[in-house]
C-alpha cells in the first residue's frame, strides 16, 4: 500500500513497471497519471510497442464517447431554479 501512496504523492519517483501489472494497468487507465508520467519516456526509449498504442486510442475513443453520453443525458434531466 505504500507504493500506492507514494506513486499519488510523487508521481514522477515510481514508473509504473516496478508496480506489478495490476497496479500499473490501475495507474496507466483508471488513474491516467501513470500514462501521463510514463509513456512519454518510453516512447523516447523506443519501448512502447504498437498493441499499446492502438489500445490507448481505443480507450481514448471510447472514454470520450461515454464521456459526451454523459455530458448529454445530464443536460437533458438539468432544471434550472432561475427564471
């Protein structure tokens, strides 16, 4: 659990491979801190490989779409209190 604190607090200390493939999915996805952080330097190390990056797009695309679903459903049920 101290990793997890720590990666929150100091991101720029943990690259997201010492952490396990579960934490560094978390970190990299749901948290995108870790893909902020990491993949810019493995990008210039040549380590990232071609499957990531499609994934990224798709997850990229799909987060944006869910996002404006949201967005419009929400607006849809907003009332206004003023007149």
């Amino acid at each position: 659990m101290s990793s997890v604190g720590r990666i929150l607090t100091e991101p720029l200390i943990v690259p997201t491979d010492f952490l396990g493939p579960t934490l560094s999915l978390i970190f990299t996805f749901v948290i995108p801190l870790g893909f902020v952080v990491t993949v810019p330097v493995k990008e210039l190390l040549n380590k990232i490989s071609p499957s990531f990056v499609f994934y990224s797009l798709v997850f990229a695309g799909v987060s944006v779409y869910l996002s404006s679903l949201c967005w419009r459903l929400s607006l849809r049920k907003y009332t206004s209190l003023s007149g």
